[in-house]
C-alpha cells in the first residue's frame, strides 16, 4: 500500500508540473505576441477565436474516448491493448473525416466561423486539432502503462520546440533580414498570424514521431462490439465535455457573430490578451487540482472525507484570494507582461480572475456527484452556466464590448458554483464553513477596495500601499487560523 501511495503521488507530481510548467512556459509567448502584433490590427483577436475553436472541437474529436479508454482498459485487463486500438482508430477515423472536411470546405468555413480571406488558418489548425485528438489517446496510454516521464517529456518537447521557433520567427529572421536584406525572400512581417499557426502544425507533428513505438500496438484492430459498448459510455462524457469547453470558449468564439467588424477583432484581441494575465490564477489553482484530486478519491471510503473537502474548500479559498490580491496588488509591473497598446482592457482582469475563483470553487463542489456516480450532474450544472455566459454575452456585448465578456464569465462560473452546492447541500451535504468562507472573500474584495480608493500616483508609493495591504490579509488569516496552527506546531 506505501509503495502504491508513494508511485501515485511521484506520478501526480510529474504530471502536474510538467503541465504547469509547460503552461508557465507557453505562457510567456504572450509578450512576444502582443509586442510584435498590434492591437489596432486585430490579429491577435483572429489568434484568440481560432485558438478557441480549436479546444472546442478537439473536445467534439476526442468525445469522451480519453476516459473512456481508462474505464474499459480497466474493465476488460486483459484486453487492454484491444481497448486501445479501439479508442485510438474510432477517434483517427473521426479526425481524419473531420481533417478531409476542413479541407474541402475550408474557404466557407473560414468565411462562417470569422476567418473570411485566411481558409488556411482552419486548415492548418484542422490538421492540428485532429493530430491532438489522435495524441490524446497515446497520452492517455502513457498514464495507463504508468508512464510518466515519457508523459512528460513529450509534453514539454512540444512546448520547447514551440517556444523556439516563435523566437526564430518573431525576432530571431528579422534581426537577421535587417543585416541582410533579400535573406528569407519568404517571410513576411504581415503574415505572422499565420506563422503561429504553421509552428504549432510542425510542432506538433514532431512530437508524433515520439509515439512510434506505441503505435505498434494498433495492429490489434478495431472490435466492433466493444466499439458498441464504449460509444454507449461516452457520449455523456462528450455532452459534459462540450459544456464545459464552452465556459471557457464561448465567449472568444461568440464575439464575431455579436460584433463581425475588423474592431471586434480588435476588442476580442484586446480582451484575450489582457485575460493571460488573469490566467496566472489558473496556473496557481491547476497546481491545488492535481494535488488534491487524488486525495479526494483515495479516501472515498473514509468516513472523515466530508470534514476534509470542508477543511480544504475553506484553506482553498483563503490561497486563491492570496493569489487574487497580489496580482491586482504589483497589476502596474505584471501589465508589462503585454504591449501597452492592450492595456485599456487591464479592467477585466480582477472580474476574470474572480469567475477563475468560481470555477476553481465549483471544480471543489463537485466530487459529491463525482464520488457518488452522478457525473450527468455536472453536465447540467456547465450547460446552465453556459446558457448564463452566453446570454450575458449576446444582451450586452454589443453595447459594453470585451467587459460583457468578463462579466459574462462571472456569470456563467458563479452559477455552476452556486447550483453545486444548493443541490450537493441535499444530495450528498459537506459541512463547509460558509460564514469563514465569505468572511475572507469580503476581507480580500474589502482591501481590493482600499487600493483601489487610495491609489498614490506614485508607482513606488501605489506598490509600498498595496504591500501593506496584502501583508493585512495574511496577518488576519493568519490569526483566525491560529488554532490549527498551534495544533499543528504541537503535533511536531
């Protein structure tokens, strides 16, 4: 049991960091985009809606066979391999008729989805998509041999090979063309959109070659019957997939049939860019997921486990609000991470990072349907609250632009959020300590408040006030946790 504990938490670790890292590390592709493309040209608006098309439909190319995959590999052991050729050619045929679609019908398509003159970007993320859709299968393998390291690697092979060809294109051939005029006769300073897209196609066909020797085990075929049997479990898994992607898509995918104009391009480019740095909050809470979520369902049969989710939603809590404030805390140093010329849109981010909270909040409430078999739940839960996003979106978008968009994400997480706990409350009821809970969320929101009444004109003065502010927060948490902390200062 210590050495299956122990391999379970080696391998949580490796799959969290090397995700976490590998997000860290494409994440700081943000400066080089918003510094070379600007936002007056709304070609990093055009980036933020084919990006999110595409999590869209490698959420419709996977449908559910990821999971799927574990659940009959499990089942069926000693037709593990069988299971696997199954999941991996249902999901490459799905791709491949979705690849020869794109194709043929690229220049519609673009015109329809916002792309109008550029069917080549959905042709070539079409290809991306579906090649990520086959990769997610093999992945999917690598977890269920255990392993994890290879997991890794090739993770982070993708995110290195990416970030080193943007720096090769973005400013390693211009520094070069400078000095050398006529060198590089193909590139073009205003078909960079484009290169991102072409760089992540490369990128990602490389890695695929990582996979050889797990493609070997396709010779096993496909088992029509079993087929059957997992089509049966995973549509649900496709429908609670769909609505979940779409909390986090809709809005990007939605504003060019709200707002069609080359400046909702512009606006979309503006929001997208501004929200990267509300994602440092999910990079800090997606580190809280992997290590807990193992937890949750090691101890599922632990009479103790309701007072944990309790104890832990709560310190959940108190951290991300830590992570909340200090972003908006040192907000005038963290914005450089993006042109200036995206800066109008800085005013989303507090009321993104807050549905980022809810969303982190509504991931803590929902292991009573998970842990009690009920996962349809969570289907309805994100269908409402995408029903909420979207019609946020669609009544006022056209009149306040990007920041219906933040607070249309509000929405849509605060709902999810708070139908997950009013129903979990009579199904399966955690006793969470709703008072402390709400007590730090209006200690953070109350000191938010202060720097932003207070705010010096001084940058040194705005950040010494916004340090002591946070400094606050941590002393009172600090003191109404004191008793745990004694406890556990004793216990060593």
């Amino acid at each position: 049991m210590a050495n299956s504990l122990k391999r379970i938490f080696s391998d949580t670790m490796i799959y969290g960091m090397s995700s976490i890292v590998g997000r860290f590390l494409n994440y700081m592709l943000v400066p080089l985009y918003t510094y070379k493309i600007a936002a007056a040209s709304g070609g990093y608006g055009m980036v933020t809606r084919v990006y999110s098309l595409t999590a869209l439909m490698l959420v419709i190319l996977i449908f559910g066979m990821e999971t799927t995959f574990f659940y009959f590999a499990n089942k069926y052991k000693e037709r593990a391999d069988k299971v696997f050729s199954t999941a991996f050619l249902s999901v490459g045929v799905v791709a491949a008729l979705f690849v020869g679609l794109v194709m043929l019908f690229g220049v519609p398509m673009s015109n329809v989805l916002g792309c109008p003159g550029h069917p080549e970007y959905l042709r070539v993320m079409g290809t991306v998509v579906a090649i990520d859709a086959v990769q997610a299968i093999l992945f999917a393998l690598l977890r269920y041999e255990g392993r994890a390291w290879k997991f890794a690697f090739l993770k982070l092979l993708f995110i290195f090979l990416n970030i080193g060809l943007n720096l090769l294109v973005f400013l390693g051939i211009p520094a070069y063309v400078s000095g050398h005029p006529g060198a590089f006769g193909w590139y073009d300073e205003n078909a960079l959109v484009g290169y991102i897209f072409v760089m992540n196609l490369i990128c990602t066909a490389l890695v695929t070659l990582g996979f050889l020797p797990e493609l070997r085990k396709v010779k096993h075929g496909m088992d029509w019957s079993l087929l059957k049997e997992m089509l049966k479990y995973t549509w649900p898994l496709l429908l609670f997939g769909i609505a979940g992607i779409l909390n986090q898509v809709a809005d990007k995918i939605c504003y060019y049939f709200i707002d069609p104009s080359a400046n909702g391009d512009v606006q979309l480019g503006i929001y997208g860019a501004c929200t990267k740095i509300a994602m440092i909050m999910a990079m800090i809470t997606q580190a809280f997921r992997y290590a807990y979520e193992p937890i949750v369902f090691g101890g599922i049969r632990d009479k103790n486990s309701k007072d944990t989710q309790a104890m832990v939603m709560k310190y959940f809590v108190m951290f991300a609000l830590l992570a909340f404030l200090t972003v908006m805390a040192y907000m005038d140093v963290l914005k450089h991470i993006i042109s200036a010329s995206y800066w109008e849109g800085l005013r989303v981010v507090p009321i993104v990072m807050m549905a980022e909270i809810f969303m982190s909040i509504y991931f803590n409430l929902s292991f009573w349907y998970k842990l009690n078999g009920q996962t349809w739940w969570g289907a309805i839960f994100s269908a409402i609250g995408c029903a909420a996003l979207l019609a946020v979106n669609f009544a006022f978008v056209p009149k306040y632009g990007y920041m219906a968009c933040a607070w249309g994400g509000f929405t849509g997480y605060g709902v999810c959020m708070l139908l997950s706990y009013f129903v979990g409350r009579k199904k399966s009821p955690v006793p969470y300590q709703l008072g402390t809970i709400l007590g730090y969320f209006a200690l953070a929101l109350g000191l938010y408040g202060v720097s932003v009444w207070l705010k010096p004109e001084s940058l040194g003065w705005e950040l010494a006030l916004n340090t002591v502010l946070l400094m606050t927060y941590v002393a009172v948490a600090l003191w109404c946790e004191r008793d745990m902390i004694m406890a556990k200062l004793k216990r060593r």
